[in-house]
C-alpha cells in the first residue's frame, strides 16, 4: 500500500470540490495525472458509485469504476494490469485536529494480485509515492489560494 497524508488549510467539502473538478485539474496539476473524465453520459450521474472514469496518467491510460463517493472518501477500482496487480485508489477529506478549520487529505493505493508486493514504497511503488506527494502538495496550493475559492 502507498499512503500520502497533507494538511490543508481549507475545509473538507472545499477540498472535495477542487479535487472532484475534474476539468480544471490541468490549470492545476501537471505530473502524474492529466485528465480524468466521467464515462456516465450524464451529468447528474457522472460521480455516482459504480460510474466509470477514464483516467489519462503521465504514463498509461485506464478506466475505472467509482466505489465509493461520500463527503468524506471519494474512490475507485483500477483495471488489472496485465493481469498481475490492481489498484482501489482513494481519497479522504478528514477534518484535520491540528489546523484550524482544516483538511488532512490522504491519499491512497491499495494494491491487489499475484505482484502486489512489487508497488511497496521500497520497491517499483517509490515513484508513484512522490508523484502523489506532488499532487497533494498541488492540491493544497489550489484549495489554499483565492483560485481555489
């Protein structure tokens, strides 16, 4: 499993609603991930669980199936990948205890399948930790400054 956790100095529901603003991603982020667009063909529906997103990322391409979407967690299931590893991805908006009125943001992979050891923060998964540790960080200036309001 990688795990990533940022403070972020923004309410939970505002973090939310930057994260999940799937077409202003670009103005924000530029590593790892570079878009991401609901499947559902309808706009009410598009975050629904059970919806799909397909997720273009810095170095592969992959649909995934929304498993969860709360006010508080907001996840998906990736596709095996060659059949051998899998990844639930999730995001957590918690109320942090240490800034006032704030955000601790995780941000988490957990792998599944016959190579899933291979994607520990030690091992093949030592990249995609820094990745995410830059797309918080992203995130973070986004929801910290006034264009994230």
């Amino acid at each position: 499993m990688i795990i990533t956790k940022i403070e972020i100095a923004g309410p939970p529901a505002k973090v939310r609603e930057v994260l999940l603003g799937f077409d202003k991603m670009p103005d924000w982020h530029s590593g790892l991930v570079k878009k991401i667009t609901p499947m559902s063909g309808n706009a009410e529906n598009d975050l629904a669980v059970g919806s799909k997103l397909h997720c273009v990322m810095e170095d592969f391409t992959f649909d995934s199936v929304i498993t969860e979407n709360d006010s508080s967690q907001f996840q998906w299931q990736g596709p095996p990948v060659y059949y051998v590893v899998a990844g639930l991805h999730t995001f957590e908006f918690k109320p942090s205890t240490s800034t006032p009125d704030g955000t601790t943001f995780v941000q988490k992979e957990e792998y599944s399948g016959l190579l899933a050891f291979l994607m520990s923060p030690s091992l093949a998964g030592k990249k995609i930790l820094g990745q995410f540790e830059k797309f918080n960080t992203d995130l973070k200036l986004r929801v910290e400054s006034k264009s994230g309001y």
